[in-house]
C-alpha cells in the first residue's frame, strides 16, 4: 500500500506539516459506472494539498497535531474496523481523538491524529475530473470535520 505524506506552505507562509476513535466516510451514493480516470497519483495528492490550503487559518491551526496521508485503498485492517468488505467504498478515515474529548483522553492526546485519503476508491468512482476535485475537498472537510468532533450525520446535514 502506498502512503503519501503531504508538505506544503500554507499562503501565510507558516509551513504546515500535512504529512484511537475511527471515523470512516462512506461512499455517498455509488455511481452507476467505475471507470479510471486518468489522474496519477501526484495530481491526486496535489487535489488533497489544495483542499487543505482552501481551509481557513483558523481551522489550519487546529491541525497541528493532525498528519494527513495519502493511501492507495483502506488496508484490510481499516475495512475489519469499519465493517466493511470492498475497499472503494471508503474514500477517507480520521484516526485520533476529536478535539473537544481531548481533555478527557489527555494521556492519549500526545499522539498525532491521521487522516487518511484513498486515491483508488476516489479516482474509481467513475467522475470526471471536476467532480473528483470536489470529491476530494469534500472528503478533505469530512475528515477534518470528524476531527473537530462533528458526526457523519452532522457533516452530511452541512452537505460533506
């Protein structure tokens, strides 16, 4: 399986190292077709970079304890975790403590949270480039939403 970790400067000129409790986001809706796109696997990463820089400074700085990588497909450990069996059903996991439980779990709040997104399930899906793009910074904000405590209900209510 290949992981990618993310570098990049944040327009601030901060850099911003994009390098417990899981929470998967689901396919929404399965398209009808699964076809390759055509997006290597650099642009992909590019598409993740650019969605992280589109957040706001404010959400930035509550990252620092959060690495984001880049992963072919959930491993078969991550589907056992998540119930699932077909790998292009997960397109991203956030793995960690959600930040308003994090002076409950102090001691286990010294490790980084990682979110994972999954370049295979996501250029599978059958888009078009477009749509992939949006895909991404949906999955992007989704993540990031889990690891600000927000449920998948709660982010599908806000349309991510």
């Amino acid at each position: 399986m290949s992981r990618t970790p993310l570098r990049h400067q944040k327009r601030s000129g901060r850099s911003q190292s994009i390098s417990r409790l899981h929470q998967p986001c689901p396919l929404t809706g399965a398209p009808e077709k699964t076809q390759e796109s055509g997006l290597t696997l650099e642009s992909f990463v590019r598409l993740v970079a650019r969605a992280l820089d589109s957040l706001p400074d404010e959400i930035v700085e509550k990252l620092s304890n959060v690495a984001v990588a880049v992963e072919d497909q959930p491993s078969p450990e991550v589907l056992a975790e998540t119930g699932r069996i077909n790998p292009h059903e997960l397109f991203g996991l956030y793995r960690g403590i959600p930040r308003p439980w994090r002076s409950v779990f102090a001691p286990l709040s010294d490790f980084p949270d990682k979110i994972e997104i999954y370049y295979k399930p996501i250029v599978h899906a059958g888009l078009r480039p477009r749509e992939i793009q949006e895909l991404v910074r949906r999955v992007v904000i989704h993540e990031v939403g889990h690891h600000f405590g927000m449920s998948d209900q709660q982010l599908r209510a806000l349309g991510y």
